[in-house]
C-alpha cells in the first residue's frame, strides 16, 4: 500500500509541477468576468492623487485588505507625510525563485474639465469614446463582456490594471486548486506620477524584505500600438522644469502700455522657439552629446518591432512628425516636451491686459546616458544665452531692474533610463512562459518611451527588472478620458496567472 | 419799484451766470465724504461682467433710479438679449448747449484666484496694496477720509468712477442751489469691456435722442501717470483673436510620444516667436504701413507732456521696454500683445503629457490709419507664410491628416481709433473749465492708448468727442486687484460739477 500511494503522491506531485493551460484562465474569466469589472470599479473610484493623502491611504488601506483576503502577509511600508506602500508576500509550494511584482496605485492629476465625466465615477462604453463609443450598463452576473467594451475612470489603464489583474490571478489560482510556483513580493507604489521621489529611501529603509527578489516585473505602461503584447527591457528616464519669465510687476492695461511694456507670452514664446530647430530637433548645446548606443542584441531586436508610424499618425490625425525618424528610432534620444504654457487667460477668461508672467512646465525624456541633472544644466546654459538672467525664487524689485530678462527654473525630482539585458536567466523564463498567453505576437522591446523608476533595481539594487505592460496604447494614459480596453484587462488576468504558475 | 426789481433781477442772473468757485465742490466732499463712497460700494457690489445680463440688468436698473432720484429723465435703451444703455436727460437753465456724458458700467471678467477678495465685494484700504496698504473700515458718517486712501473692487477705475462723481455732483449742485448752465445727455453702456459690438445699433436706433448733442465727454480711462489731470482727444482703436494650433487628436504620454510627436506648445511658441523682432518691433509684412501722421498742432501738444519712461520702469519694475522709442512715441504706433497662452497645465496641475492643442489670444491696438479687418489680414497672411493652413472650425480628421501645421484664427470684433482737433469751441470751452479744477497741471494728449469706441461719434455721427479720465493710472484696469484713488474720485465729482456749472 505505502508503494501505491507513494507513486500516487510522486504522479501528484508531477501533475503539480506542469504548467497549467492558459485555457483555464480563460474559463475563470468567462465565469467571473463581471465580477471582476465590479471590484475594479470599486477601486478606480478611490481618487489616487499622490498629493492627496486622505485618498491615497483609503487606497492603500484597501488594497491591503484585498492582499489579506486572498492569503497574503501584508504590510503598510510607511514614510511620515508620504503615500505608503503596500507590501505584500506570498510563498510558493516549494518555490526556489522569488519575483517581485510592481504596480503604482496613485495616478496622474486631472482637469476634470476635459474629461467627459467625473474621472472617479468610472462608466463603460461599448468601445472607444474616439470611436463614437456609448455609456452601456455594467454587466450583471452570469453574462459575456465584449472584449472591446472600455472602463473609463483615471488609473484605468496606468496603473491600476495589472492590481486587479493580480487580485483576479489569485482568486482563479485559489478556485482551480492551482500551485503557485514562485515567492511573490507585492510592491504597490503610491507616488509614481509625482516622480517617485521617496522610493529610494523606501528600498533602503525595507531593504530586508527585497534582499530575497530575484526578479522584479515592473507591471506598468502600454502594450504595443498594434495591440501586440510585449515585454519591456529597459525605460527612458524622466526630468522636468518650469520656467516663468517675467514683464512688469502687475498686469497692465494692453492699451495704455500695448507696444511698450515687455509681454511675457512674447518672450516665453521666442525662449521655447529657440530650444527647437524646424524639424522638431533640440538645438540646446550638448543635448544629444551623451547618449549611449544600442548593443548588437538589442539593434536586432529592434529590427523585430513592427513599424507603426503610418499606422499611429492616421489614428492620431498626424500629417507629420518631430524628425524625420521611426517614433522607435526617435524613443532612443532624449525629449523636450512643452507640457504646460500659461499667461493671462484665453476663451471667455481672456482680459485686454498685458500679463505679468508666462509659465512652462517642460518635460525632459532621457536616454541611457543621460544624467538629469546634466541634462537640465545644459537647458539652463541655453536659457542663459539667450540672454536671462536665472533665479529660483519670484525676482524682488531690485532683481527685475537689474536685469531685462529674467527666468525662474524651478527644477522638478528626476531620474535617469534604466536597461536590463534580455539573455538574464529570469527574464528568459518569463519571456517563454509569456509566449503561452502572447504566442509569437510577443514584442521584446529594448526600450519603453515612457519611464519608471527601474534604475532604483538595476543600477542601485543590482537586480534585473522588466516591464510587464498590459493596457491598450490607446488608454490616454496621463490625459482626460483615461480608460481600459476589456480585452487587454482580461489579457493582464491571463498573465498574472501564468507567471504566478510557470514552471519552477 | 420796477428799474429797482429789474436791477436786482439783471444782478441775481449775473450771480447765475458767474462759474461757482471748485472750493464749493470741495467743502461739499469735506461734509459728505463718507456717504458718497458708501454710495459708490453699493453700485461697486453689483457684479457687472457684459455676458451675465442678470447682473448688468441690476447694474442698469439701479442707474436708473439714482438717476430719477436726482430729477433725471430717464430711459433704457433696449436691444433683446444684449446689455442695455442708461440714458438720461436733465436740461440746463436757459442752456444753449448739450453735452453728453458716456460712462460704461459693465466691467473686464476677472479671475478670482489672483484677487486678493471677491471683486465684487469692496475693501478699503489705507494705501496701495502694492506699497503695504492694509484693508481699513470704511469711514463713518462725519470723517475726513486720507486722500491716499483706496477702494479694492471691479470697476472702481474702469468705469464706474465718473458714474459715482456725477450722482454726487448732482447732489452738490442740488445742496447749493447751483445752477446747471448745459443740458445734459447721461449715456451709460453696458458692453464696453466686450468690445462695444451693438453700440452702433443703438445709435442708429436711438438717434432722436442723440442729435442735439454739441460735445460727447467720454469719462473713461486713467489719468496721466504722473498722477496729472488730462484731457485726451483721441484713442487707439481695438482688434484681436485667438489663434489655436493642433498637435494629436488627443493629449498623449510625453514618454511614450516624446520626440515624435508634435508639441502645440512648440508650435504656438515658433509661432509667436515669428511676429516680432528682439526689439519687440512687429515684423508682420504692412504692420506698421498704415499708421496716419500726426499734424504740427499735435506734434507740439506731444512735446509738452512730461516724459515718465524712467520713473515708470521703476515703478513696473522694469529695466527695459519694447523698443527704444518713449511710451508715448510707442503709443502712436499699432501694438500687437500677447495677452493669454494656454497649453495643457502648468503648477500643480501639470501632467506628463504632450497636449493636444495650444492657444493664444492675441489684442491688436490700432492707430489713426488702421483698418481692424486689414490689420488682423496682414497678420493670417503672415501665419499663413509661416506653413500654417487657416480654419475657422476645430479640424476635422480628414483636415489633420492633409496639413502638417493647422492654425485656426477666431477674430474679435473691433473698431478704429479716433481723433478730435483740440482747436474745436466747445472743446476749448472745457479744457478752459477744467483748468480751473486742475490749474496748469492739466495735459492735453493727442490719444490715448487704450480704446473706446469714439469713432462712432467722431466718424459716424461726426460729432465733437474727447475722453475724460478720472481713474489713477495704476487703478489696476482690466486686472485683479482694481482699486481708484479716493484722491481721484473727489477729483472727477470737482470735475462733474465744474462742467455742469461752467459758463454758459
């Protein structure tokens, strides 16, 4: 009998051990998929603003209870006066490999103004707004959900998806009676969109939880423009500035000091068309001085990627681009990007006055290679050329008649690319057990456009670190409007899933 | 007994027929200081933005009861759905001469987030805010209220001010037993600070009413900046627009689209950048090609006004102006201003996005010679050879994807500028007046730089017109914080009740 049952037990084991088909997840969603819409709008109506802490810790609050319920050692990683992380951990059967899975749970400012409804009172349409899309009902259990049905609500797409992904992974895993093969760390950011400035001192402070992580999947950004999945080696880093010029010390009447007083929308304007020749190319001295090549590998990869531009400038009603470049080849170099410009007021708010200041909020996209601060150097040095005189407070009247341009930069937190080779032993095993959920429309991008803390795990922890999208590039991600394609929600369930139960 | 009679009654009349002495006037605002700025907070408090007819109908309807209340005849002059005139008629005694006041009572929007206090809820204050004024009650019945003292609200300056002076002017001439030796016609517009687009209309229509009119007084505008009485006898005119650039169809991710996509806030900026030289000179093809010469007679009127570029850069803050000419030089000239520059979000609103579109509303002052239409011409033909392909609509996808640069131009409606010849009678029968409020300081300018529709009564009705300020240059007009000088509105009831009460 003890042989019997130990082959019975050794056949059990083996059963364990083989991966489960994505079909069973498949399955889970058909049966729980309105479920599942439920508790995300449950989520996404929990405004996520990092500078809104009440918000943001009702958030992390429910997040932990959400980890709790599906069996998860939670804690709340804690820095005073800041949004919390949510950390959770869960140990595999056996497991000899630890991955860390990373969601930021804050999301970008609105101006509800642009949005069509309130951007924490999530809706659904049956497709895309653009698409001439209409507010349906959401679904009642037991029915299908059109997979090109879309959620609308701030965090839809960035970055929410992949936490609802993973809460829906486990309670699938938990239903089929599935082994999940690997340790997890769940790590839930809160300040992301506000540029992640206390992450570092966050891995420092707990660095004992993440010693064990052999791998973090960095669950963030959009899938391909083709609505390919792909996976994501490394990111762009991100810095920024504002700079407000200055006119007189009051706004004057545009008649009585029209063709005499300094206009500041005039002067702002001449500044930013100085940083741009006419194809859209920085001309800033040294801008594109330190930019580091592609690898071989990674040249190859690129050569991969199906082209998209012809594509993405119709959809975006685009006659032309920056540069004469791919957009791939253009996410290689460094951006400088006017996000904001302010003086006076237009539309019904505009006045006959010549107004005092002009603002601009500049984003700077960088590549491996750059330094943020470097790179924010140089576009002081430009500044200064054209003549300004720079400050980083409001200029005292002894300031402004001392000299005839003056320039408030006021330097926003910044970090630098990152980049993770694709041959790491951990990044393989992902990449192969992807290609069950993705086949071979599976994208290994060396690059994202948009950008992440991830230096913090490679060049500070020594860790490899991947990007693991799952919303729809269509998502407008950071815009009014933001929202989440159903299909690739479902997309990020069956993904959790796998990864949670890929072969040891 | 009768030559007697008759003597005394030749002497009573020449009593009547002699200007009473402005000290009468003086000693009036000594004894009723406190009731008269009361009574102006209460026309101060009605909000009066031209598009909330609610409120202007308040505005008016109020007018029309103070003015009956002072024996007025009155009337509104209607056109549906637009803001109604005031009109009023008092006859003098035996007069020989009409003269019509105009006064506008609506006001300049506001943006209530750079107020200080709602605009529309007057604070006073001991001094300028701008020189560490602090609020103060309102003084009670039977003080003298400090010269230097200022009144914070929307219109205090631009232009309810004449209003005020001339319902207490009414007063002191009633309390006096004064006599009033013109007729007067009171004209108050409603839509002034939105460009005066029906005013024309209500001429035509209420012609009758008009035509014996000899001299309009405009009472608008500030005085001279260094705080000197003036008469003014010409303004520029007014134009403007609003020009819209497009980028994406929507806003994208400035990482995932940074350096590829194109950035309205670059565009509008390239733009503007193109309209004017570093000297801040226009360098629109024609600009400058119209502009009417002065004749000697104002040439010489020009050389004796007092030169305060040096004192007013100092006091604006300034180390340097557009150009290299003097204020008023500049003045003679077309102006082209920047006055509102919107793209996406600046401060804490800012987003990490490319926006989708950028717009500038941009004011053109005109000068004796420019066509409003014409000028805003030269300016699209200008955008037009910068590549730009004009629209008056939002693009639709098919435009986007035929023109790589789309500039869509919405144009305000305008009007000429305008002169009167300092050499005409009834002109001269003021200016003699006023001298005997404002002695030898009084100046006389060719034109204003601001505008007021003046061309309707000079051009069209071809009539006598010239401006009369009141308001002190830095009342703030058309900004936040708009505030009069209590110096200055005792200066325009000395001025009402002088012009009511100067020789036949």
């Amino acid at each position: 009998m003890r042989i019997v049952i130990l082959v019975f037990v050794t056949f059990f084991f083996g059963q364990l051990k083989a991966q489960p088909a994505i079909k069973i997840f498949e399955n889970y969603l058909s049966a729980h998929g309105p479920q599942i819409v439920s508790d995300y709008v449950t989520l996404l109506s929990i405004p996520n603003v990092a500078n809104d802490l009440v918000n943001i810790n009702r958030n992390a609050d429910y997040l932990v209870n959400q980890l709790n319920q599906r069996g998860v050692e939670t804690q709340l990683l804690t820095i005073d006066g800041v949004p919390p992380i949510v950390y959770g951990y869960l140990p595999g059967k056996n497991a000899k490999r630890t991955i860390a899975l990373y969601v930021h749970y804050d999301g970008q400012p609105v101006d509800k103004t642009r949005w069509a409804h309130d951007p924490w009172d999530p809706k659904l349409y049956d497709k895309a707004m653009v698409d001439g899309g209409q507010p349906i009902p959401f679904p009642v259990s037991g029915t299908l959900i059109d997979p090109e049905n879309r959620i609308y609500a701030r965090s839809t797409g960035d970055d929410k998806a992949p936490i609802i992904s993973i809460l829906a992974a486990l309670d699938a895993i938990k239903e089929q009676g599935l082994t999940l093969t690997s340790n997890f760390v769940f790590f839930f950011e809160g300040q992301e969109e506000a540029g992640s400035p206390q992450l570092r001192t966050y891995l420092e402070k707990y660095s004992t939880l993440l010693d064990q992580v052999d791998l973090w999947m960095f669950c963030d950004g959009p899938v391909h423009q083709s609505r390919r999945p792909q996976l994501v080696f490394g990111v762009r880093g991100v810095t920024g500035f504002e700079v407000t010029v200055y006119g007189s010390n009051r706004s004057l009447h545009s008649g009585h000091y029209g063709n005499w007083a300094p206009v500041p929308g005039q002067m702002i304007s001449t500044l930013i068309a100085s940083m741009k020749d006419a194809n859209g190319n920085v001309i800033i001295k040294g801008f594109y001085d330190d930019v580091a090549p592609l690898s071989t590998y990674e040249i190859e990869a690129m050569a991969n990627i199906p082209q998209i531009d012809v594509e993405l400038r119709r959809e975006l009603g685009l006659n032309d681009t920056e540069g004469t470049e791919s957009l791939y080849e253009r996410l290689l170099y460094p951006s400088l990007t006017i996000k904001g410009l302010s003086s006076g007021n237009v539309g019904a708010q505009a006045a006959n006055v010549i107004p005092d200041i002009a603002t601009a909020a500049i984003g700077v996209r960088l590549v491996k290679g750059n330094d943020p601060e470097k790179m924010v150097d140089l576009v002081e040095r430009h500044i200064e050329s054209q003549g300004y005189h720079i400050v980083r407070n409001d200029p005292d009247q002894a300031t402004r008649l001392a000299y005839p341009k003056i320039a408030k930069i006021t330097r926003e937190e910044g970090y630098p690319a990152a980049r993770t080779s694709m041959t790491n032993p951990f990044a393989q095993q992902v990449v192969a057990r992807v290609k069950d959920v993705a086949g071979q429309d599976l994208i290994l991008l060396p690059t994202l456009g948009g950008s992440l803390p991830l230096y913090l795990f490679t060049d500070v922890l020594k860790k490899p670190a991947i990007v693991v999208p799952i919303a729809n590039h269509d998502n407008n991600q950071h815009a009014a409007n933001e929202n989440i394609r159903i299909e690739n929600l479902w997309y990020g369930v069956k993904l959790m899933g796998a990864i949670m139960t890929m072969n040891p």
